[in-house]
C-alpha cells in the first residue's frame, strides 16, 4: 500500500500539466493545495540547481527557453541522489535530443564542457602526480610501454563546435561574440590541478586522442599510434611534457 501511494506520488510530482485534480484529491484529500505549493517549490529549485550548474548554457538558450527546457527534463529524470550538486549529467543529452536545438549543436556541446568542469571539480586534485623526473627512473627501452593512470579529473571532450571559445566569450558581463565561428570543432582538456584549479583548455584532436587511449588504459606506444593516426607529425615528446606539467597523470606503471 505504502508503495503504491509513493509510486502515484512520485508520478504527479513529474505529471505535465493541466494537473488531474482528481488524482490529487485521492492522493491528498483536502490537502492536495498543500502538494502544488511543494510541487512547485520541487519544480523550481532543481531549475535553479541546473542554471547554477550550466550558466553558460543557460545564456545560450535564454531564460525562458533555459526554465521550461530544464523543467520538461527534471520531470523526465528526477533526481535520485541526495546530493543536488551532482545532479544534471544527463542534461547535455537531453538538449542534444530536443527537437527544437536540432539545428544548434554548439549548445549541448557547451553543456557537456560545463558538466564536465562540474565533475572535474568534484574528483579534486590527486595527491600525487608525475612529473618529468619520474621517468628518469625507468630505462630508455621501457618508455614505450609505460601506462599512465589519468588524474581522476582529467576529462576529454571533442567536439564539431568551438564549444571552449563559445564558453570562453561568455565569461564576460558582455559576451565576446566578434569573429567567433561557432561551427570550428574544437578538443577541450580539463583538469583540476594545483596550479588553475578547475581550467579548460583547447587542445588539438591528435592530442585528445592520445589522452583518451590512455585513459582507456593503452600504453605510451600504443596512444602514440591513436594520435599519430590523426595528425602523422604528432609531437609526442611535447604533448607529453606538456601533460606532465599539468598533472595530468596520477601514476605511472611498468609492464
């Protein structure tokens, strides 16, 4: 009995409206006035949890369209955590398949960037890091073979729109629009290190292979041949350094 009373809950919590007024007064008698006030309340502050989570996003879409878009997915997945700080990683997908942003990629590609700062913040920084003397401590003929465990907040996004210099020109009171073509693909790195905290940065799409091989687990040769598939004078000795001083990089294990 419980159960089903909290099924039927649940249900008109997500109901779209016009509201059945009948399914409420079964549900709450004479106090079903009391039920719309907390619907609302429910409703609104998860709109205002996703415009706080994907600011940028929100700009993109305007407020209006911002409010009822986010409403229509909160309704379709309902948090089910209790931490409201971790809630929207299915939004992106969402926009991605609203009819109306079909013709607008760009805007679900910011949003996956600005979901994934959210994450990148919430892994933290890792206690440890490699560094370039750490690889002084391994043979010339094992480089090859290393693997390297990424930073638990290491996260990397490729995309068919210059979703970091769209999220980029939006970091000002006025955004920076002039000479910005939304539609040039753009790979984004981000990280949360010590020296930038959480900090996006455009990478090329080589790049981004090689750090997504590793991330799966590939060897140092192995991310090599994934990058170099994609841009054959791939500068592996800097793309390395250049992860090294980032932080990228939690640990490395010989084979």
């Amino acid at each position: 009995m419980l159960h089903e009373w909290q099924s039927h809950f649940a249900s008109q919590l997500r109901a779209l409206p016009p509201y059945s007024e009948a399914a409420l007064a079964t549900l709450f008698g004479a106090q079903q006035h009391r039920f719309s006030v907390y619907r609302d309340n429910f409703i609104g502050s998860l709109v205002d949890t996703l415009a706080e989570t994907f600011p940028v996003t929100r700009q993109l879409l305007g407020e209006r369209f911002f409010a009822v878009a986010a409403a229509d997915f909160i309704r379709r997945e309902p948090p089910v955590a209790a931490r409201l700080s971790r809630y929207g990683s299915a939004f992106p997908g969402y926009l991605r398949e609203h009819a109306a942003l079909r013709e607008l990629g760009y805007v679900a590609d910011v949003a996956s960037l600005e979901w994934a700062r959210v994450e990148s913040f919430f892994a933290g920084m890792p206690e440890t890091t490699v560094t370039p003397e750490t690889l002084l401590g391994f043979a010339e003929e094992a480089l090859p073979h290393l693997v390297f465990e990424t930073a638990a907040s290491l996260r990397v996004i490729v995309a068919p729109t210059a979703v970091l210099s769209i999220w980029q020109a939006h970091q000002q009171v006025e955004p920076q629009l002039d000479g910005l073509d939304p539609w040039q693909a753009q790979a984004v790195r981000v990280l949360c290190n010590r020296l930038q905290g959480v900090a996006a940065m455009a990478i090329t799409p080589a790049h981004a292979a090689l750090l997504q091989a590793l991330q799966q687990g590939a060897d140092l040769s192995a991310a090599y041949e994934a990058a170099a598939a994609l841009a054959a004078d791939f500068d592996l000795q800097a793309a390395l350094a250049a992860e090294l001083t980032m932080g990228s990089f939690a640990r490395v294990l010989a084979p």
